[in-house]
C-alpha cells in the first residue's frame, strides 16, 4: 500500500492509477493526515432476480401475479374510521 500526498497524486494520477488497476491501495493524504483511498473498483454483490426464481421452480413453487381487489379504492366505512385503536 502506497501513502501519497494529494499533490503528488495530481501530479502524477496516471502513474498511481496504474498501480491501483495492478491491485494496489493507495491512500491518499492531506498534511500527514489520511484523507481516502484509491482501491480496485469491485462489483458489487447484488440479488439474482432470475436465479431465485430459477430456485423456486426447481423447488415446485410457482409463483403468482399480485392480485388487487377492485374495492381497494373504495372509501373506508365510516364506523371503522372512527373506531379507536387498540
């Protein structure tokens, strides 16, 4: 891991940039003080939408659409809505 002023990196950004693509961190510092770090970019780990549902069709579980009533944007009942909590 290299320790580098930030003067150091604006003046040769190129040079460290290589050294990072070869796996190397480079801290980054502001009067002795650590400021940041240059690092390898990594993909992130995200959820496989279609992998889990791969997994839920070997297991045998289908799944449905969602389904919506047609009163669900009917207005409450007055008595419910007067109703106090419990």
């Amino acid at each position: 891991m290299k320790t580098v002023s930030i003067r150091e990196v604006r003046d040769r950004f190129d040079e460290f940039a290589q050294d990072v693509e070869q796996g190397e961190t480079v801290t980054v510092t502001r009067d002795g003080k650590p400021v940041f770090d240059i690092v390898p970019h990594r993909k992130r780990p995200g959820i496989d939408l279609e992998a889990g549902e791969a997994y839920l069709r070997s297991k045998g579980i289908v799944r449905t659409k969602g389904f919506i009533s047609d009163e669900f944007d009917d207005p409450l009942p007055e008595d419910f809505l007067l109703r106090p909590l419990p």
